[in-house]
C-alpha cells in the first residue's frame, strides 16, 4: 500500500529545505529606494580594475635612437649568462 503521508525522515528534509529558503529569501532587500543597485557596484567594481595603457610622451627620431643605441649597449654588456635564469 502506498502511504500518502510522508516518513518523519521526508518531513524533515523538507522542513529543512524550507527553512533554508526562508533564511535566504529573509536576507534579500526589495527596497528601490537606493541610488545604486547591485549590478551597477559590479559595473563600478569592473571599470576600476581596467588597464590603462600608459600614454608616454612624442620623442624626436633622434631621442628615439638615442634611447635604442643605449638599450642595445645594455644588452651587449650586460655580463656573460649562459642560463636563462631558471633553476632547477
């Protein structure tokens, strides 16, 4: 025979899912009233970690190269590395 009523253990999972509900829907606010919502402190939260490319200054073609032959001097006497960096 099928028993309608359910078993103490049914009534107890369900009481508690209902309780669980309850507990979350009793955290949510409906009020309007405030200036921002939700999605826009996550629109404001994403605008604020955007790169920002950096903007550097003209140079003249002779700055330029300037900057360039110093860079390749850098490099040519930076010391002997046979490595890579990485260690094992």
């Amino acid at each position: 025979m099928n028993n309608p009523r359910p078993g103490p253990d049914e009534f107890d999972e369900e009481e508690l899912i209902r309780s669980e509900f309850d507990s979350i829907v009793s955290g949510l606010s409906l009020d309007e009233s405030a200036p921002t919502t939700y999605l826009d402190e996550l629109d404001a939260i994403e605008d604020s970690h955007r790169f920002i490319p950096p903007n550097p200054p003209q140079q003249s073609p002779r700055a330029m190269w300037r900057a360039i032959k110093r860079a390749v001097n850098r490099w040519f006497h930076r010391g002997y590395h046979e490595d890579d960096g990485a260690m094992l």
